[in-house]
C-alpha cells in the first residue's frame, strides 16, 4: 500500500509543479477541468473497457467448463456495459446542459452593427 502512495505521489509531482504557475482562481478552475476532459476521463472509459475485456476473458477462456467462473465473466461483462453506459449518459447530459446554458468556451461572435441612412 505505501508503494502506491509512493507511486501516485511521484507521478502528481508534474501537476503540482505545473500549479506553481497559477496567477489566478480562473486558471487554476482551467487547470483541473482540462485535467479531468483529458485525464481522468478517459482514464475511466479505458477501466471500464478493461472490466469489460477481463470478464470476456474470464468467461471465454477461464470458465470453458467451471459455471462458477463463467458467472463471475458474465457480470463482469455486465458491470462494464453498464460503466460504460452510466459515462456516456452522463457526458451527455453535460453536453445538453453546457448547451442550453451556452457554456460553451468558444468566444462570442459579434455581429457588426449596420448604419441605417
């Protein structure tokens, strides 16, 4: 246990090197989101699809002829389609609210304003 507290530790030491270079709450708040969009997501999405992967394993390959171990596959199998389901649904529901709230980062468009004569 302490070898993975070493490890996860020596690996946040980029990001906390990285946060030396903050000079506002604003690009601190930017920091993390972009974090978790190009990180933790996708670190999520590849856990569940290796969830996924081990219970076809285990269903296929290790349980030819132990029903007990098919079992365990095929909920496992089931728990990775439902991750995968959750994930999507909910980055879904992201994208709806940041667009009916027009959260979007892209900059504002101004339309220049014509002279009526």
């Amino acid at each position: 246990m302490k070898t993975l507290a070493y490890i996860g530790a020596a690996s946040a030491l980029p990001f906390i090197a990285f946060a030396q270079n903050v000079n506002s709450v604003q690009d601190l708040a930017s920091f993390i989101i972009s974090l978790i969009n190009n990180v933790a997501v996708p670190l999520v999405f590849a856990l569940a699809f290796i969830v996924f992967i081990w219970g076809v394993f285990r269903y296929f390959i290790l349980g030819g002829s132990d029903p007990k171990k098919r079992d365990e596959g095929r909920q496992l199998m089931i728990w990775g389609i439902v991750g995968f389901a959750l994930m999507v649904s909910v980055w879904g529901l992201v994208r709806i609210l940041t667009g009916s709230v027009n959260l979007n980062n892209a900059p504002l468009e101004v339309q220049p304003v014509r002279q009526v004569r």
